[in-house]
C-alpha cells in the first residue's frame, strides 16, 4: 500500500496521466471514479487507490483544486458575474461554490475578485507559470478538516505570519 510513484508500473502511470489530462482538459464536467476508471481501463477501487498514489491526492480533490483555479482566474480576468462562473466550471449550486470557495481559500469569491485586482500589479513582473503555482489552492486537507481547524482557532487565536511572495525582478 505504501507503493511509490516511481514503484508504480509505467503503462499504469501513462493510464492515471490520461484521466488526468481529461479532467484538466474538461474540469467543468462530472468526473466520478466510475468515468475516470473506464479512461484508464483499470478498476474503480485500482484507479482511486493508484491515483492517490501517484498524485498524492484523490480523484475529487484534484478535480476540486482544477476548479478552484479556473473560477480563481476567472474571478481575476474577466468581469463575468460569480453565478457565471460558477456553473462555467462545474458547480451546480451557487451556495455549494460560494462555500467550498471559501473554505477553500479563506475569501468569497467576490472578496477573492477584488483581493485579486488590488494585488494584479504586484506579479506583474513574476512568470505567470510562478504566480499560477503561488496562488493554486491547497487542498491536502479535507474541507471539514478546515472548519474544525477554524474553530479550534476561533477558540485560541494565535499569532500567526502569512508569508508573501516577493516580486522577482
């Protein structure tokens, strides 16, 4: 079970690389196990189990860390409405975005869309590849993780310093 990456079977990585690339090339769709095993030809329970495995995530979560990104640079770009976006990239319920979003990222999306334009001229300089992999929402911790986090927090506030990326010029 503790099987590496680099242990795995190369025709099985390049099988978990195709389901991959799909949900990135359509992070807007539904992808349950059950789709995403029959593009890799492998089992259900296989794929799930490999995936997070070779990825370090599971299936869903990744997916959820696709599209947060997406609605995070459309949020940024575009002057689209946040219903909009939300059903553009694979939410089926505002309140469902709205609050996986925030969970997510610590802001609502629309506080997220103004933090984001405030800040558009500080990266101005940094390659866009750097600021996508700064800003790429971390999702190692499951979302109901995150809220007893915040309440045992709310409990016993601490400091804490936030660490800011530095403008590469």
């Amino acid at each position: 079970m503790n099987e590496s990456p680099a242990n795995q079977d190369p025709e099985l990585l390049r099988r978990l690389l195709r389901a991959k690339d799909r949900m990135d090339a359509a992070s807007h769709e539904e992808w349950p196990v059950e789709r995403l095993a029959e593009v890799s030809g492998v089992s259900e329970a296989h794929f799930a189990r490999s995936f997070r495995q070779a990825f370090g995530t599971p299936p869903h979560r990744y997916l959820l860390t696709r599209r947060i990104e997406r609605a995070m640079a459309l949020l940024r770009d575009t002057d689209l409405p946040v219903t909009t976006i939300a059903f553009d990239t694979g939410w089926t319920s505002l309140g469902t975005f709205g609050r996986t979003f925030r969970d997510i990222t610590g802001d609502s999306p629309s506080v997220s869309r103004r933090r984001a334009r405030a800040a558009g001229h500080e990266f101005s300089r940094v390659p866009v590849c750097i600021v996508g992999a700064i800003q790429r929402p971390i999702l190692a911790t499951a979302v109901s993780e995150k809220r007893r986090q915040a309440i045992h927090d709310k409990n016993e506030p601490q400091q804490q310093e936030i660490p800011r990326c530095k403008v590469l010029r």
